[in-house]
C-alpha cells in the first residue's frame, strides 16, 4: 500500500530568500502542489474527524446505562460515525480508481506549462 506522503511529495521543498525585511521568492510553492497537500488534507482531517466521532458514540453508548434515549442517540451518532468513514474510504478509493482508468493523480496533480 502506497503511503499518501510520498517521497516525491516529501522530497519538494519550499525555497524563501531573505531580501531585506522580508521574504521573497518563493520557488517551490506551486499551485499544483497546494492542490494537492489540500485533497490530502481533506481525506485525513476528515477520516480523523469521523474516526473521533466514532469513539465518542462508543463512550456515550458504554456510559449511558442503559437509558433508551441516550443508547439511541449513542446509535446514531455510531451509525453517522460509519457512515463518514465509508465515504472517505470511497472517495479515496475513487481517487485511486480515477488515476488507474484516465492517468490523473488527484493526489499529485501536474499541470503543464505554456
């Protein structure tokens, strides 16, 4: 399994020269690689965000004691917890299938100069 920073990802660098009071130049910074740190930070703030929700309903249903409205309401939020987990999954595994099929890596997006 590939891992979602990968090496060439990690191996560009931001290059900032110092001109005086501030800071100019700044060579590594390309909108392609914005593009794509944003897709990447999506997936994973999201899949984390789903992840904690999970938890928190496993907790809520462990400490409600057995009410019915707040074993429900744990119910709930576990279910919407799932729900988010297999919709990151899915548009991860659509990323993945969109670079096999046409040859675009939403992950490490290129674009050509003119």
């Amino acid at each position: 399994m590939k891992n979602v920073l990968s090496d060439a990802w990690l191996a560009q660098k931001i290059e900032l020269t110092k001109v005086g009071d501030g800071f100019s130049g700044a060579t590594g910074l390309r909108v392609e690689n914005m593009v794509s740190a944003f897709v990447r930070l999506i997936l994973v703030i999201a899949g984390l965000a789903f992840f904690f929700i999970l938890v928190i309903g496993g907790i809520k249903w462990i400490l409600s004691g057995g009410d019915k409205a707040h074993t429900e309401g744990a119910r709930n939020q576990i279910t919407a917890a799932l729900v988010g987990l297999v919709i990151v999954f899915s548009a991860w595994a659509i990323i993945g299938l969109i670079k096999t099929f046409f040859g675009v890596d939403l992950l490490n997006i290129e674009i050509p100069s003119i």
